[in-house]
C-alpha cells in the first residue's frame, strides 16, 4: 500500500510514479489522463473521495476497463454548511475582523460595519443535491431564493429564473454545478458585470467554473464587492493575485471535507475498491464497467 496525501498540485508524471503498478487508487482531484492510464497497466479501480470525474479521463478509463467509483451523498451536508458559512463570513467581516482585532484594533463601524444575511437575495447557480441542502439551510435567513439550472424541470423550482436575471438581481451568487463543457468560465467577465456592484460571489463547485483573472478584474475594479472561494482554477492557488486582494475570503477546497465526511467517503472508496477487485459492481460505478460496458 502506498500513502501519498495530495497536498498541492500533481502533475501527471508525480501521479504516474504512484500508481503505475497499483491495481487500485484511491484519490482526490489527481490528473489521471489517458496516458496516466494507459501507462498503469494493472489499475482496475478509481475510487475518488467525492463525486467530481472531471480530473480523470472518463473515456480512456471505460475503453481500458477501469472502473471509476464515487462517493455520491456522503459530502453533501458539509458543502452546504461550509457554502453558508463562507456567505457568513464575507457578510459579518469575519476574517477581516479577527485579523483586526488580533493587531489591537477595534474597528466597529463605518468600512468595517458587517451586513445582513437575512432579508438578502441569494441565487444558487445549480439545483442538484447540494444546491437543496444550501436552500434549505438558508429558509432561516428567511432570503428570496432564486435557483438556475437548464437540467431542473420548472416545477421543481417556482423559484426558478434564468442566469441573467440571476445574477442581476441576487445579492449574493452562489455556485453549485459540476464542471463540464457548458460550465467552464460560466461566470466570465459578462457574467460579472450583469451583478450589482455590492454583490457577493461564493463558489464552492469547481475553480474553472470562474474565469478566475475576470474575477480579480472585477473584484480590483469594484464591479462586484467581494468573493468567498473554496476552489480555484489553479490548487493551491499561491501565484493568483486575487490572494493579494483585501474583499476576498478563501479557503482551501475543503468544501466537502469535515471528520464526519471524509470518514464516510473514505469508507465507501475503500469499499469501491475492494468490490471491484474481487469482481463485485461498486456503489457509486460512474462509467460503464463489468457487463455493463
């Protein structure tokens, strides 16, 4: 067994010294590309710690018969918690006020005032699983909820609007989708200039949903007044201007990590593993596999 936590960026060649002769791997966001699998001859297993396939190339694996397994609803809860939190944070000053406050200042109102959560407009970009549970926590706030999501029949939602009325009428912008074609730099510089210049943008899904140098633009430039953000186009982002600017919160993708997920994810990935070696369809099967391939 070979332990190698990711604790920054892994380049295809690092993730290849790790796996080329292992029969199955568990992982995070690892670039596992066509030639990472073609060239790990006896893997027959992805089992990945959350429910993102964008890093592995989903039609190398089926065409090479290894299975990729997620851990689908185990993570859930912790997003949404940490996507309110972040809304939380940005609004009540939180950060800026511990750091204050941590250098003997005592700043209370005028620019360091904190706003309200509640009575806000909030839109969630994406109403999957995760963007239920972040509207659910948010019916305390008592907010005027407004959802965008092509993939929702309308009466899921009355809420449901279009992403530029979305955006041009939520005070906060909260992001929940998966990272495919159709959503890469789906928040781009027209996206942000549609907002309202005190508009909050959280993103808490993937960092290329965000076209991240259009976000410092406007964040620099005033056209929105702040970000929180759990991801990033480039992890750990520590070349981004965007770390130098002073109304943005970040945290370090752990969106989905708490003691009680990643216990439960990590149980279900062993699981996946240990299914697909002895023959057996894992839970959570993301690509055809077995008969059914």
């Amino acid at each position: 067994m070979r332990v190698a936590p990711k604790r920054g960026a892994r380049s295809p060649d690092e993730l290849l010294a790790l796996c080329a002769d292992a029969a199955g791997a568990i992982v995070s966001t690892d670039p596992f590309t066509a030639a990472v699998l073609r060239d790990s001859p006896g893997l027959q297993v992805i089992a990945r710690v959350g429910v993102g396939v964008d890093s592995i190339d989903m039609n190398a694996a089926t065409e090479l018969g290894v299975a990729i397994a997620t851990t689908p609803g185990a993570n859930e809860a912790t997003v949404a918690d940490h996507a309110v939190a972040l809304m939380l944070a940005l609004l009540r000053r939180i950060p800026a006020n511990d750091a204050e406050v941590r250098r003997g200042e005592w700043n209370r109102t005028g620019v360091y005032t904190p706003t309200l959560l509640t009575g806000t407009t909030v839109g969630l970009v994406g109403y999957g699983n995760i963007g239920r549970r972040v509207a659910q926590r948010l019916a305390g706030f008592d907010v005027e909820l407004l959802v965008a999501d092509p993939a929702m029949a309308g009466s899921e939602a009355p809420r449901a609007v279009e992403l530029a009325e979305l955006l041009s009428r939520a005070d906060i912008v909260s992001l929940h989708c998966p990272l495919i074609p159709a959503t890469r730099h789906l928040i781009d510089e027209e996206a942000l200039r549609r907002m309202q210049p005190h508009a909050l943008l959280v993103n808490t899904s993937r960092g290329e949903v965000v076209d991240e140098g259009a976000l410092f633009r406007a964040l620099r430039d005033g056209v929105i007044a702040g970000a929180a953000l759990d991801v990033f186009e480039i992890e750990p982002p520590n070349d981004s201007p965007i770390m130098d600017l002073p109304n943005v919160v970040v945290s370090p993708h752990v969106g989905g990590i708490s003691t009680t997920s990643l216990a439960e994810m990590t149980r279900r990935a062993t699981e996946s593993v240990l299914d697909v070696l002895a023959g057996r369809v894992p839970q959570g099967l993301a690509n055809p596999w077995g008969d059914d391939a």
